[in-house]
C-alpha cells in the first residue's frame, strides 16, 4: 500500500509497475514478477512533472526514457489523453506539473481499471499522504472504486482528499464545472501551516475521513520515526500524542502504523529504512523503526491504553538505487511482494478442506490463495476485505517470506470461541488462557543469493539466503491501564532524536513472557519440501487487561551484532561490523578496510522478522476495552449503512 511510480518520485511508469508487482513469471523484458493478491497504489501527494506512461532512463527498462508532461500533452498514448495540466498552473516547460488530484483520476485509475480486470487481482488507488505537521502517512479511500465491476466506478474521492488535505497540494482551483467554478470546496491553503497548526489541519482531515468514509478509508503514518522527533516550528515526525490525537478524531480510519521500507538502503553508516542518525532510535532494529521493535516501546503505549492501533509493512517502492528496474540485485528497495508481505484474511472465503485448526477454527481459511497464483481464484476478495481486515487488527507482516500465508495466533478461555489478531478474549480472573500457534516455513524466498547467511555463520550456523529459516517466535504481552486522556499527564510524550530515542520506555509492563524455539515446536514436513511449526502454550489470567503480540526471526537470542541476550534487535547498522565472506558475496556491499560487509539487500536478507498483531484479554469484571468500543461503533456503522 506504499509504492512509487513516474507520476511522482518513482522511477517506473504505472503499467510497468503494476504488471510486475500482479503478473506471474518472468516479465517481457526481463525480471521476475512478484504475482500479489492486492496491490494499493500508493504515490505521493502534491504534483509531478513527469509523463508517468514512461518509465524513467534510469530504470533501464526497453524502450522507455524519462518524458514530461509539456512533450506529450494532446498525445494519446497507451488508450489515455491528456489535454492540459488541470488546476493552478505550476512550472514551466519540462518543469511543468501536474498536480496529483489530476493523475489520480485521469491517469492511475485508468490503468488500475485495465489490470485489475486483466490479473483479476484487488487493486486500490490510494495515497501516500503527505501530512500537515508531520512525515507521511497511507491513505485509502475505496468508496466509489470498483475496477473489476461492470460499472467501474472512479477514484475521485480519494482525489478529493489529496486536493484537500495533502501538504504539498498547493493548487488553489482543482476540477472545475462548466462555468469554470470549482467543485470541491473547503480547502485549506498551507502557507504558512507548520507545527501544531498544521497538526490540526491533520486532525481535520482525518475527522472528515471518520465523517465521510468511517469503514471505507485508512490512515496508517509511515516511516513515522525518520525525520526525528516532531518540531514545533516545522512539518517533521510525530510523537506519541499525534497518534492519539489522530485515533481519537478517526477511531475506525486511523488505527495504525508502518514499518519503513527501503530495505536495501543500509550502508556502511547505517541507513535502512532511509533512516539516518537523527531518526528517533538513530536507525532502525531489525528492519523496523524504533516505535514497534522496541519492547515496552511506543507501539507498547498506545496498546497499554486498549487502543485499536495495529502495525503493518510496505516496501515505500521507488527504485534500485544503483541497479535497473530488471535487475536482481538493490542497494535500495524491493519490488512490493518480493521482500515484504502484509497478510489480510479473505473474510468471504469459506475453506472447504475442513482442517478448521490449521485456519483458526471458524471455517474460514487465514489467507486468500497462498500468494503464488494457485487456488481461488480471487473473486470473493474485494478491496473491502483489505480494509476490513486492516482495521481489525487481523492481519500480520512478514519480511523475506520467513514465514507463509497460512499463519494461526489464537487464544481462547476454559468456555467459548478462540479469538484472533485484533480481537478480545473476555475471561474470568484466574482462569488458564490456552494459546496456540502455527507457521509455515516456506522452502524459498526471492533472494537472488544462494550462499550463507553471515550473520548466523558467526553462530556456526549454515543457511541460505534463498531459504527461509525461523530461529525462534517470541510472545509478548503488556499491561492495559486504561486511555489516558488529552491534557492529562502522560498524553504528550516529547521524543529524543537519535539514539536517545531508542531509550523511551513507553508501557514498562511490557515484557517476552514466553520464547518458543522452533526446535521445541511440532513438525510436520509438507509434501512441497515446506514445514509447518504449531505449539501450545497456557497463560494465567490475572485482575487486570493485558494483550499478546508476537514475533519471530531468524536471529538466535546474542547474535553477535544483530540481538542482544534477550534476542531484541539492535541497532541494524550493527550489522557492518560483519564480514560477508563467501567468494559469491556480491561487490555492491559496502566495504570497510576493504573488506565487504553485511549491507544493502545482503543485510535485508540476513536480518529478517516477521510481526503479528495482538490478541487482547480482559477479565470480565472490568469495563469494555477502546478497541472493543470502536469495533462495536463500526459495527453500528456497519449496520446503519
């Protein structure tokens, strides 16, 4: 749901984007195609200059070189004219712009139209929204989108909020009717916006989302730890009471977070995510920003009030770096699908194979085909699902395929039904919590390097890079104590920059109550070569609210330079210090003492994790949890509509 094409910052056209990212095989001219359920276009707000029907030089794509807008105006190319750059004009000559409202509608949905219906694959237009305030968050309209119907409906709602609300959308005028009056009213210039008031210029977008579109929109802020803490005097960062705020003012639209993208970035000085020293936490920690890795962490906080506040990952898709679109190899980001994948259970499809324990026991399957074009064919999964499923926190995020589509996190009482990711388990104080697992490890992942893992050959440990392997998963839980309201002590918690950042402890409570290596799981090898790892374990009920999450990696706990003794991530730029010794390490690493180290995508595919979404128990004696509340408020949304 975070990608980049020409029509903003990315280096290749639409078309080509999404026929990678949905088609299956090898692409025309060259390069694997990642074959994903569902698929979010997810450019930038404000404007580009670039003819995003082409694909930039530098992507080394047959045929295709960096075009413009003022070459091709009039032009009908690929099905698609553009008479003139709508709205405020802006720039000159190859600088001319045109604003993102305008390729939203007349450009991207056109395309979403034709492969939506080509792959039969969900495709959204959606918006990574450049935030009054603050860095950037996703953003999804769906309502009114349906490309794969008979009426193909149109993009223009989510075009209507980048118009309104996005930072870098200076344009004054916007679609106009006949007599030249525009049609979208309301806007809120930027001049002058920064800080808190720009922050509530955010406010109000989100609250005319949960006003508009409560159960058919998203919010999710992204590489929120990047530019550091936030500034009173600028548009940077966000710290923990922006999240409540937002939450607050959209409590069935703005109900996450994402971890970073640009997996391939970190160099000899650190760097993965885009994060430099002057993030919050001074980089990121096992490939995600400090606010989730961290144990007792800002993610910790906002679930210590009960909130509906879950995570997610994208791959912030925008090139190679010094590679082509076609190539292998990155020292900068993944295709969407090749590296990251974000699981959301298809909620329309009953499993008919009758194995309810493998698919969370309520007859329905935990994934819609596997991810690799067999099985359903996708036509009772629908962009509402998507939504849907992020919204109730029923979902999880997996780095390098460490783990499959088929994923079991469930805990039930000694009565009633198991509840899942995003649910809440009600118990009587005392009573034995039964939890169970189960994780498919699948037999290979998309890495082009067949030699082994250098961060587990320190450990004597020999593992491809092409072959997932899962170390351990840890359960984390952590007190709720209630939400803390705005004014009160404790709702504004000021972030530090850098690495003082990593030190904020935000829910102390937080703690892994259980590790469970995969060596003292149950095994079942699967015919296709994969295994499948499932364990049971009890926890004791006590007097007061709590949740469990859960991670896995493929990092033992004292990994020399990549976790600590409790096995935490530390600081990914750590990961120099190890030497990437086989003959077939590959030259762009970076190098220190002229010797290549575990950097760019050989660090991606070293470091990896996989994060799910928490279950919540709450002793029977104790009021209704947020995130109960707000998902009976959009059942009655639900049920009004």
């Amino acid at each position: 749901m975070h990608n980049h094409n020409t029509c903003t910052d990315g280096s290749v056209s639409v078309g080509y984007a999404l026929d990678r990212i949905l088609g299956s095989g090898t692409a025309a001219a060259g390069g694997p195609n990642f074959d994903i359920d569902w698929f979010t276009l997810g450019n930038h707000g404000g404007s580009g200059n670039r003819d995003c029907r082409f694909s930039d030089t530098s992507a080394a794509v047959p045929g295709e070189t960096t075009t413009y807008w003022n070459n091709t105006l009039g032009q009908t190319i690929d099905g698609i004219t553009i008479g003139s750059l709508k709205g405020t004009p802006s720039g000159s000559g190859n600088n001319r712009v045109m604003w993102r409202w305008q390729n939203i509608q007349e450009i991207e949905w056109p395309y979403i139209v034709r492969r939506s219906q080509q792959y039969n694959k969900v495709v959204i237009e959606g918006l990574e929204w450049i935030v009054p305030g603050h860095e950037h968050a996703d953003v999804g309209v769906i309502t009114g989108q349906n490309p794969r119907g008979r009426h193909v409906g149109s993009a223009d709602n989510m075009a209507k909020f980048e118009y309104l609300y996005d930072r870098n959308d200076n344009d004054l005028i916007g679609p106009v009717d006949e007599s030249g009056n525009s049609v979208w009213a309301g806007k809120i210039s930027n001049a002058g916006l920064v800080g808190d008031n720009a922050h509530q210029k955010a406010v109000t977008a989100v609250t005319w989302l949960q006003s508009h579109y409560p159960l058919s929109s998203y919010v999710v802020p992204t590489h929120s730890e990047r530019q550091g803490p936030f500034s009173s005097t600028g548009n940077a960062g966000y710290n923990i009471e922006h999240f409540r705020d937002l939450n607050n003012a959209g409590p069935t639209v703005a109900f996450g977070i994402e971890s970073p993208g640009h997996f391939a970035e970190g160099g000899v000085n650190g760097g993965s995510g885009s994060y430099g020293s002057g993030a919050v936490g001074g980089g990121t920690y096992g490939m995600q920003g400090i606010y989730t890795a961290k144990i007792g962490g800002l993610w910790d906080g906002m679930l210590g009030e009960g909130r509906n506040f879950f995570i997610y990952v994208s791959s912030d898709w925008h090139s190679r770096g010094s590679f082509g679109a076609r190539d292998t190899s990155t020292t900068a980001d993944f295709w969407p699908g090749e590296y990251t994948k974000l699981y959301v259970p298809n909620s329309n499809y009953d499993s008919q194979d009758g194995h309810d324990d493998d698919h969370g026991g309520d007859g329905k399957r935990s994934d819609k085909r596997h991810g690799n074009g067999q099985g359903n064919d996708g036509s009772d999964f629908e962009s509402r699902d998507v939504v849907d499923g992020m919204r109730q926190g029923n979902s999880y995020s997996v780095n390098a395929d460490i783990i499959g589509p088929d994923m079991v996190f469930r805990a039930r009482g000694p009565h009633g039904d198991w509840k899942t990711m995003g649910e809440t388990l009600v118990v009587d104080p005392g009573d034995m919590i039964t939890l169970e697992m189960a994780v498919t490890v699948p037999t290979k992942n998309n890495s082009p390097y067949g030699f082994n893992n250098p961060l587990l050959e320190q450990l004597g440990i020999s593992q491809p890079l092409n072959k997932p392997y899962l170390d351990h998963i840890d359960l984390i839980t952590g007190n709720i104590t209630g939400v803390i309201a705005p004014g009160a002590p404790g709702y504004a918690v000021p972030n530090a920059a850098g690495t003082a950042g990593e030190a904020i402890v935000y829910n102390p409570s937080t703690k892994i109550a259980k590790q469970v290596a995969t060596s003292s799981m149950t095994e079942t090898r699967n015919r296709d070569g994969s295994s499948r790892f499932t364990f049971t374990t009890r926890m004791k009920a006590g007097s007061t609210p709590f949740y469990i999450r859960t991670r896995g990696t493929n990092l033992p706990p004292a990994t020399p330079n990549a976790t600590d003794g409790e096995g935490n991530p530390l600081l990914d730029k750590n990961n120099v210090n190890v030497v990437c010794a086989d003959p077939a390490c590959p030259s762009h690493l970076g190098k220190v003492n002229n010797t290549l180290r575990v950097t760019n995508d050989v660090q991606a595919w070293s470091n990896v994790w996989f994060y799910a979404n928490p279950i919540f128990v709450r002793p029977a004696n104790q009021p209704k949890l947020l995130v109960e509340r707000n998902a009976e408020l959009a059942e009655r949304l639900a049920d009004r509509h």
